[in-house]
C-alpha cells in the first residue's frame, strides 16, 4: 500500500482518547503539522502492545509549530507518528475525533485518574 502523505503535506493528528495504549501524545491531538520526513514502515505498537497482529505502515516525522501543541514558543517539535494517527488537515477537525479500523489505544490506568482516596482501591482492583 503506498503512503497517505508526502513530504510537505500539512496533516493533523487525531483527536483520539482510547482506552488503551497508544503512542500519540495526548499535547498533539487535534495539532496541524507538516511532515518532514518518511520513516519507513513499522507495526503499529498500539495494536501489539495488546497483542493484535499489526501489520506494517508508514511512520512520518512531523514537525509542529511549538504555539500550536502548548500555546506558546518560537520554535518546532518534530514527532514520529504512524499514519493511522493522521488525517489530512484540510479534513474538519471533529472528523479527527473518529478513529479509523486501525485507530491507536491509550493505556489505560485508573490510579491515576481517581481521585486520592479511591486509587488505593483502584490499586487493589488491579491486583
């Protein structure tokens, strides 16, 4: 299957929030960036870290202004981001919040979530 995007393309990532693993930082969904390079293709670690066949896929680097990830800064991030995290950005923005068949997961930890007095038994429940 050939790559999505080029070198140049302007795409957004994602608005995701799954209840599994995922490596799409959470200060990147919904950012529009550009790639700036190919990174060859490589197993969503989504998909495996649960133990789903992955098959490879293109993997981009995408360069982000700092302002538009945290609000503020003069200068770029680069992430490397599967293509399944990535949709064109000219695409509406609410259509990044749907994911697609091979949509990353977020690790899930209720500890962290809950508020202190219920983590030890969120703890226990994990046990």
């Amino acid at each position: 299957m050939a790559e999505l995007f080029r070198i140049g393309d302007q795409v957004r990532a994602r608005r995701l929030d799954p209840p599994h693993h995922t490596r799409l930082p959470r200060y990147a969904r919904g950012a529009t960036g550009t790639v700036t390079d190919l990174l060859g293709r490589h197993p969503l670690p989504d998909r495996r870290s649960r133990g789903i066949a992955a098959e490879p896929e293109p993997v981009y680097a995408v360069a982000f202004a700092a302002g538009e990830l945290f609000g503020e800064g003069d200068h770029t991030v680069t992430i490397d981001l599967w293509e399944s995290y990535l949709q064109p950005a000219a695409a509406d923005p609410g259509s990044a919040r749907t994911a697609a068949p091979t949509a990353p997961h977020h690790a899930h930890n209720p500890t962290s979530e809950a508020p202190p007095d219920q983590r030890s038994a969120a703890r226990e429940a994990m046990k």
